[in-house]
C-alpha cells in the first residue's frame, strides 16, 4: 500500500502493544453496527509485511470475533501488478490496497471499485474526516477509496538536548540555527538513502519538500499532473537544495555515506556522544526506529518540528502519503469489513500502536503527545499534498530515486540527470 517508506511514504509496522478491545456497536464514523450472523471469509490483498501484518491482525480481531468472519491477507510487493491479474483472472480480492490516487482512479475508470456510497453512511463519515483525504479517495465524483492509515512527512527531528534554540518558522531561521549549533563532529543534517530495492525515497521526500515549500502548491501540482518539466527551475531548485542538505560538510559521515546508510539507522547520530547532526528529516512513522536503540521516549529523548516555510504562507502547505484501501467485490462481510476498518474503533486500534495517524478527527487516543501533534497538523491542513512519486506512473517513480542517488554520488551530473527525467516522464503513461 503506498503509505509504505519501501515506495517512499509506507508507515512502518511499530511494536504491537495491548490494546484493550472497545465498546462493541461501532461508533459513528460512517458505520453501522456488524451483523451477528455473518460467515464466510473476506480476502485483502496489501503490501503491509511484519509488524504491520500483525497491526492489522490485531485490528481485525474484534470485528472477527463478533461475526465470525475470517480475514485473510495476501502479501505482494507488486500491488498493481498482482491486482491487474487476479481482475483479468475474474478473481480479485474482496479489499485490496491500491498504490495511490493514480491507482485508485485507474481502476474507477475501469469500474472496477465499488462506489463507497453503497457501503458507507457518507454524510457521517465526511463530517469526521478531513476533506482532502476525501478528495484523493474520489473518482468522478464518487468516493471509490478510504485512508485506513496515513503518515505525515516533513517533520524535523531532532534530540532536545542537543538543539535548543527552539522551532525555527522560516527556512532561513533554520540555516542560522544550524549555523550556530553545528560544529566540529556535529554537522547539520542526517541523512540515509538506503532501502533495499527503493533506495533514494527519503531523497525524494525531500526534494518534494523544497518544490512545495520554496514554489508553491501549484507548481506542485502541475509537477506531479506533469505540466510542470523536471528541467524547468522549480524542480532544479528542488534538486539544488536537497544538495545542500546532502553536501559533504553538511551531512552526517559525507554524501558518499548516506547512499550506505538505511534510513531506519539515519538518526542514530542525533543521540550519539558527540553527536553526529542536529537535524533528521523524516515522516510520522519514524518514531518506531528512533525508540528502537534503546530506552527512548517520544518528547523526552526525541521530538520535531514543521518543515519551515521557504517563501510565503500562501506556499505553504503539507505532505503526506497513506494506506488507499478499495473494495472490488459485492460481498456483503467485505462491506461490513470496510465499516468496521472506517469506525472510530477500528481506527483507535491501529493508532494505539504508534508509527501510525488516523484521518479521523474523532480518533485523539494516542500513544504519546508528539504523535498527537502530528495527527492535528495532518488533519488541520488546509493544502495537503499527497506524495509526489506516489502519485507518478510506476517507471518514473522509479527513475526520480535512481535521479537521487545519482545526484547525491555525483553532484556535478544534475543537469543530465533533469533531462533524463523529463524524457522518461515524456514517455510515462498519463
């Protein structure tokens, strides 16, 4: 599912904690209370593997037990790839994750998601979710596709008791701060490219970043509807500053290093004595790795603030990415699935773990304040934007992290490396 940090913004499984079961009949987010006497079995197809399996597992297990429905769940790393065969096959899933909004309007041009409008109450559940996920989920006018997890990006960690000249509000302020508290082992930025076969993600996270911020959510926009060229000076722009990020006195064991570092490892240096950087640019998820390195605590030992505005307010805006999940069939438990994964109860569930923020205004029990603070700037966000390469066609997503890996190993190659993007992008599907 595209919320994963494998394609660039999937949320990372986090350890799964006890949570205690809720209140039986499904609260009002669009849902209706479970029939007791459903049976049979309701197949998902996703990308969610490990902890995220067992997050979800320990989601499903209550609406399991009230009807005695068995959810099975089919891993792939190819969601469009495998979802094309079984629906030319005749045999799709029930619920299936779908790669992005790109997907999602793909198969509803097709007509082949159901029309959410037959499963869900949908005046209850627009009135508690934030509009913008609405809109990403809408084909033609009919909403064909939920956020079941989503994850915020932009966020600047850092460890409170090394940087404490407090939350810069503009991109230079940060500079200055940087400036100021960086020296000797200790330079500005961390940085880890590596994730197995998708390596360069975190590179395009924050090359989107800088477009957003430093040109504006409608050069944004026309970039990722492909109006916008990659050689054109927004996105060169783009380019350039993650530069200055990955420059060899301004990150963390030299740019050559953070093509070898995972980016689950990036922010070890924030806590290391010296420590290595000030600054680590990650999603929401990125909790679940910091913690993992010892007894750490959200707030206490870590904690971030907003990507800072670049040009003006009225650029401003935020990005994110999420867990699309659609319905392809007419089952009657796949539809009371559905209700269930949208409920307060079910989204209180998978929140409760960490690693994981919820579109629902309705879901605040969270793990810790600092997750909290994330779910309030997701779904407070007048200009959200969802992930850029999520929203591109699968060989151009792929050419813009090998563009950043290229970059980051050789800078001086920017001006080739624009250009072969735009001619792949020429040649990308619309």
């Amino acid at each position: 599912m595209p919320a994963s940090p494998e394609r660039g913004s999937r949320l990372p499984g986090a350890p799964i904690v006890a949570v205690a079961v809720m209140a039986m009949a499904l609260t009002a987010a669009g849902c209706s209370t479970p029939q007791p006497a459903l049976t049979g079995e309701v197949s998902v197809l996703g990308s969610w593997t490990g902890d995220e399996v067992e997050a979800f597992r320990a989601v499903v297990a209550p609406f399991e037990d009230r009807t005695g429905v068995e959810v099975t769940y089919e891993e792939t790393r190819d969601l469009r790839g495998v979802l094309a065969e079984r629906l030319a096959s005749g045999h799709p899933p029930d619920l299936a994750g779908l790669e992005g909004p790109a997907h999602l309007a793909e198969l509803a041009s097709a007509g082949q998601l159901r029309d959410l409008a037959e499963i869900l109450d949908l005046g209850a559940y627009r009135s508690r979710v934030a509009p913008t996920f609405l809109e990403l989920g809408t084909a033609d006018g009919h909403l064909v596709g939920v956020f079941v997890r989503t994850s915020l990006k932009g966020m600047i960690w850092y460890n409170p008791s090394v940087f404490t000249l407090g939350s810069p509000r503009t991109w230079d302020e940060l500079q200055q701060m940087a400036a100021r508290a960086s020296g000797g082992e200790t330079h500005e930025w961390c940085v880890g490219l590596a994730s197995e076969e998708t390596s360069g993600w975190p590179g395009t996270d924050l090359i989107e970043q800088f477009v957003l911020h430093e040109s504006g959510v409608d050069a944004y926009d026309a970039w990722v509807a492909g109006d916008l060229p990659w050689t054109s000076a927004e996105i060169r722009r783009g380019f350039e500053l993650y530069g200055q990020v990955v420059a060899e006195r301004s990150v963390a064991g030299g740019r050559l290093q953070t093509l070898e570092t995972n980016f689950r490892d990036a922010g070890e240096p924030l806590f290391a004595d010296p420590p290595g950087c000030l600054f680590l640019h990650q999603g929401s998820f990125m909790p679940a790795f910091l913690t993992s390195g010892g007894d750490r605590e959200p707030g206490r030992d870590f904690d971030f603030f907003p990507f800072p505005t670049m040009a003006s307010a009225e650029t401003d805006g935020v990005l994110g990415g999420g867990d699309l999940l659609g319905v392809l069939t007419d089952s009657a438990a796949a539809a009371e699935l559905m209700r269930y994964l949208v409920s307060d109860e079910a989204q209180s569930l998978w929140v409760a773990q960490g690693g994981t923020l919820s579109v629902n205004f309705g879901v605040t029990d969270y793990p810790d304040h600092v997750s909290a603070r994330a779910a309030e700037m997701l779904t407070a966000a007048e200009a959200f934007r969802f992930d850029a390469s999520d929203r591109m066609a699968p060989g151009l997503s792929t050419a813009f992290r090998e563009a950043v890996l290229d970059v980051t190993a050789e800078p001086a190659n920017l001006d080739a490396v624009l250009a072969d993007l735009e001619a792949v992008a020429r040649e990308a599907p619309p």
